[in-house]
C-alpha cells in the first residue's frame, strides 16, 4: 500500500530536479527573467528525462545509476545558476511576476488529481476512484524498478513474440526514476508524478497568462479556471431528457481537471507543447544557438509521453507555426537564424526520438490496423436530430455546441481574449507567441475535430484538445485578469458566470477521486496484497505470472485486473483485454483468441491443450487460483503435470509452479 512519507519523497524529488535543471535552461531561453520560474518544472522535466532515458539504457538502470544521473543533473543545474548569479536578467518593460502565493494554490489543486490514484478505506475493504483503471500502468513502472531498461511488457508474454510495452512511456519512466531514487513503489510513484505533473502544468499556464496579461492576478485565475470542467451536470439537472436527446453518448473529450486525474502521460506531452510552441516563437530571437537544442529536448518529450499530442497534435501546428514565423520575421537575418535553427531542433529531436518512432511503427504494423488514423468527424449530437441529418450537423455542432458543454469556463472567454490579443495592435513583443499559441489550439481541436484514432480507443480524439485546453486556459485567464483591472465588469461577470456553471462537474471528479467507488469486492481487494506476496515468493522477478484476468472485475468501471497491477510487482502472462488492445502489439482478433483461452482455463472449462499453451506457449512459470475462479473447484493445474502445488491457503488461494 502507499505510504505518503514516500510519495511526498518522490514528488518532491521531482520538483527539485526539475527546478535545477529547468531553471538555468529557462533563465536563458525566455525573453523575461520572472518567467524561468513558472517554466522551469515542465522544461526541466522534459530535458532531464528524454536525456536520462538513454542514458540510463545505456549504463544500466538501478538505484544507484539514477541517483549519479540524477545528482550530476542537478549538480549541473546549480553550477549553471551560480554562474548566473551576477549576470544581469532581462526583463519586459509591462512584465509581471506569478506571485509566489499562487503557487501553493497550484500545489493545492494539483493534489486533487493525485487523490485519484490513492487508495481509500471503506466498506470494510480497500475503494479505488474510477481513474485507477488508466493508472494500472503502475505494472509497467514496477517492472522499469524491478528490472530496468529497456522496458519488457509487462501486460503479456508469449515465447519469441515482439517482447516490448508497446507504448509511449517517457513519463512512466520519469516515475520509474524517482521511484527507484527514493526507494518507492511504482504506485507511489505514479501518485507523486501525477500530482508532479498537475502542478508544472498550471505554472507553465500562470506564467504565460501573466506574461500576455501583464496582471500578477491572472496567475489565480488560471487556478479557479482549471477547477471547472463540463456543462453535462448542469444540463442533465435542468432537463436529464433534454440532455440525453440533445447530444451523443460517445465520450466527449474532457477538461484539465479529468484529463489530469485519468492521463497524466498527455498532460505531460501537452504541457511540453504548449513550451515548445513558446520556444518556437523565440527561436530566431533569442541569444545563442541553445534555444535549438533546449527546444528538440522538449518535442521529443512530448512525443516520447504521448504520440498523439506530442507527436500528431504537435507535429500539425509546428508546421503551421514554422510557416507563419517565417512569413512575420522582421528580416532576412531573422529568417535565416529562424530556418537554421529550426532544421538542428528538427533534426536533434527526430534522433532523440528515433527509438520510439522504430518502436512504435513495428507495434503498429504487427497490430495490422493499417493507418492508425482515419477520418471520422466527431459524434455531437444525440437522438434530438433524425439519423440522416445528424451526421451533417455534427459538424458545426461540435464548435458551436459540444466544446461550448464540455469546456464552459474556457471556450468562449478563451476564444474572445485570444482574438483580442491577435488583434492588439500594442502588444507587438507578445504576437509572435500569440500567433503560435492559435495556431496549436487550431490544430488540437481542429484534428479531433475530423479525424479519430483507430488503436484501441479513440485517444487522438480524447486526448489531443489538451494543447487546446491549456491555450484557451492560458487566455481566458489572462483576458479576465484585464477585464476586471479595466472595470469591463459586465463581461468579467459572464465570464465569471460560466466558471460557476462548470464547477459542479469540477466539484463531482475531485469528490470521486477523494472518496472513490464502492465496490462489493472491496474487502477481497484489501486482501490481495497477501495473496501477491506468497505469489512473490515462488515467481522471480522475470517470470511471468498467470490469474484470471477478471479477478475482482468491478473494483474499477472497466473490467481489467487491477489486483495484478498494484501489488504483484510481477509481469502477466495475460492482463486481460482492456489492457492488452492498448499495450500488446496483435491484432485485435488474436487478442480476442488469447482472451477466450484464459476465460476457459480460470472458468474451469480448460482442454489439456489449454494448460500446455499457458505453460509452454504463454511461459507462465506461476499461476494463481483463487475461490472466485471456476478453476478453484474445477482445477485443471492440479492433475496436468505440467504445475506443481507449491502453496495453498484454505478458501483463499492456491499457487502453482510450472514441473522443471
């Protein structure tokens, strides 16, 4: 179980690294000294962990490796600040610094994510909150402790198969890093960086809004918006037919606050967008060649944590962005220091970034899905609209309704200060940033808007409007923070009014993420680090293991086993299908195979054919029977002779290991 001594441990070893290495980077890169600070977490993050990555590779990953890496990083970074110290910052003459304050306001919100991967206590048994279905990645962060780099999969196994996690994996990686630094579980450490991860986002918001605002007080406005999310709650109240009728039942993309507890990975690689787009803007006006390098570290971080937001969403605005830069440089000196280095970040961040891309086109190719992007507008409106004409209007439904519900605090107060600022002939330092910071929240929702992703679910649509989400944070804030110092009290009234309609939704996710899910397995879940232990006892820590992959199936929304994820610390032979779609590079229809041959054995349905496939085909060198299984009265491993009884607890478990 967690331990909160070690996932403040954790957390806090995170913000200090990233402080020390992301704080000199940003004092140089940034136009305005009182912006290194709220940058430096999301920038440091990003250049110490795609640098640490293959480092760590190649040396060999353990706690004393990544307590060097880390130590010389951070070493590295004070030496730089020391050196700084008497050189003298520039400074924006309407510049304004985030006060120190908000930041603990940020602190504050950012643990509200976090409390939705921690465990809770009631009903006599262990309660999770419904994100802890995406969290059960915390296996793949066990096994980067457990075993090092580079990483196995550890959702299955099958002899001489494509053995690695099909997945992007930089900020699991992360965690693994500071999990092994302080001695912590992969749990704790996925809790830390969640919370980790919320934070750098919001000051990487509060330093931009302040920074186009130029209003210490916009800092606290992106706090309050980030606490909104959907109009559905509000809706369904007034009229629940209305709400039903008027729009799909297709999960619609959602807001920081759901995004930030359920997929902290894309909030990462937005929030590395979000920078990149910002160091984009500076590239031909900064001093030195540094910028380069500092920006090709960031893009592939965020492409090496998601490849739909870092590596789609990103890659279609960069390239609007470049073009629009290239046409508004001043001079043809400009232009020419804006094409040289962009061609060395281009190129740094395509080698950094070449493992994964080798990885992730073989895992797409052995899942033979074809392109794994189609068009595919997305669904908006429900039964309201007859079937033939729905389709038609889904699309201006989806601008003019859809992300109107789903992000009420930000879309039309976002989208008025943002044209405002393209428009502000007095801001002429702020536009080429303005005009960057458009044209990614274009491509974000632009994309989502028309295409879908075709890998399990629908993650470019669910996942890609986080850059647009932060953007239209960034500038509502800032927008508001004007409107109200100007005394436009009218429009920072509505603009104030929309927030308040986003909070109950706001108020509902955290309050699931403090108090979780009841569930009637909760006392057998509380019991399950028992039976993982005596599992441990009999596996090594490169065998695989195998149980029912439905083992205490309602402990979350989505039927996965969340009982293997948290506490074996062992891979699977076979995790289930929720997990193996997205994490096991097949096609889908031999996932499906793989799943009817596990159901049969645990159902206690098994052929002997069956039990020799999971012990020579699937090298599942344990297996777990517990009395919820079919197999517990219907045993097909005691009188196979390919297992061996080697523990057994009355009417709890028993474990089998394959006969040498």
């Amino acid at each position: 179980m967690p331990s909160l001594p070690d996932v403040l441990l954790c957390a806090l070893s995170a913000l200090a690294l990233s402080l020390c290495v992301g704080l000199p980077l940003a004092r140089v890169v940034a136009e305005d000294w009182r912006l290194a600070l709220p940058i430096a977490p999301v920038l440091g993050w990003a250049v110490s962990s795609v640098l640490a990555l293959p480092l760590l590779t190649a040396i060999g990953f353990s706690r004393g490796t990544v307590a060097l890496v880390c130590g010389a990083a951070a070493a590295g970074g004070l030496v730089a600040l020391y050196g700084m110290r008497s050189r003298k910052p520039a400074a924006a003459a309407d510049g304004a610094r985030v006060p120190l304050w908000t930041y603990a306001a940020a602190a504050a919100v950012a643990v509200l994510p976090a409390l939705g991967a921690w465990p809770k206590l009631g009903g006599g048994g262990l309660v999770l909150a419904e994100s802890m279905f995406d969290h059960s990645k915390v296996a793949g962060i066990d096994d980067m402790i457990r075993l090092g780099l580079p990483p196995g999969n550890p959702f299955f196994g099958e002899v001489g198969a494509l053995g690695g996690w099909a997945y992007y994996y930089l900020w699991h990686f992360s965690a693994a890093v500071f999990g092994a630094l302080v001695g912590a579980s992969g749990w704790e450490a996925d809790i830390a960086l969640t919370g980790f991860t919320a934070f750098a986002s919001l000051a990487l918001m509060m330093g931009f809004a302040v920074r186009l605002s130029a209003r210490p007080f916009a800092a606290l406005c992106v706090v309050l918006l980030s606490l909104g999310a959907s109009l559905r709650p509000v809706l369904t109240f007034i009229s629940p037919d209305f709400a039903y009728r008027l729009l799909s039942q297709y999960q619609s993309p959602k807001g920081w606050l759901f995004q930030a507890t359920w997929v902290p990975q894309h909030l990462a690689s937005a929030s590395c967008a979000v920078l990149s787009v910002y160091l984009m803007s500076r590239l031909a006006a900064s001093r030195g060649w540094l910028c380069a390098p500092v920006l090709a570290a960031t893009v592939a971080a965020g492409f090496e944590s998601s490849t739909w937001v870092g590596g789609v969403i990103f890659g279609a605005g960069a390239a609007a962005i470049g073009l629009a830069l290239l046409i508004a440089a001043e001079d043809a000196r400009s232009r020419r220091d804006l094409l040289a280095r962009s061609a060395v970040a281009v190129l740094l961040a395509a080698a950094i970034s070449f493992p994964f891309l080798r990885d992730e086109y073989a895992a797409t190719a052995a899942r033979s899905v074809g392109v794994p992007i189609a068009f595919k507008p997305f669904e908006v409106l429900g039964p309201i609209v007859s079937g033939g004409l729905r389709r038609a209007l889904d699309l201006p439904a989806y601008w003019l309704i859809l992300l109107a519900v789903e992000f009420p605090a930000i879309y039309w107060l976002g989208t008025a200060a943002m044209v405002a600022a393209l428009a502000d002939s007095r801001a002429r330092g702020n536009k080429p940033f303005v005009l960057a910071l458009a044209l990614i929240a274009a491509a974000s929702f632009g994309i989502v808007w028309l295409f879908a992703s075709t890998i399990a679910n629908n993650d470019l649509g669910w996942r890609g409007v986080l850059p647009g989400v932060l953007v239209l944070t960034i500038f509502a804030a800032a927008g508001l923070a004007r409107w109200l110092a100007s005394g436009r009290t009218l429009v920072a009234a509505a603009a104030l009014g929309c927030l308040v309609l986003a909070l109950p939704d706001g108020v509902a996710i955290s309050r699931d993420n403090a108090e979780g899910t009841l569930a009637p397995s909760a006392p057998l879940l509380a019991e399950s680090p028992d039976l993982w232990a005596a599992v441990r006892r009999h596996a090594a820590p490169d065998e695989r293991v195998a149980d029912n992959p439905l083992l205490l199936a309602d402990s979350v929304r989505w039927p996965v086993n969340i009982s293997w994820a948290l506490f074996a610390n062992r891979r699977s032979c076979y995790a289930g299908w929720n997990l193996a779609r997205a994490f096991v590079p097949l096609p889908e229809a031999e996932i499906d195979r793989i799943e009817r041959l596990f159901d049969r054995v645990f159902a206690g349905e098994a052929q002997p054919q069956d039990v020799e496939a999971l012990a020579r085909r699937y090298d599942c060198r344990v297996v777990a029977v517990t009395p919820g299984d079919g197999a517990w009265t219907r045993d097909p491993f005691a009188g196979s002779g390919l297992y061996r009884l080697v523990e057994e607890r009355d009417a709890q478990w028993r474990i089998y290991r394959v006969a040498e």
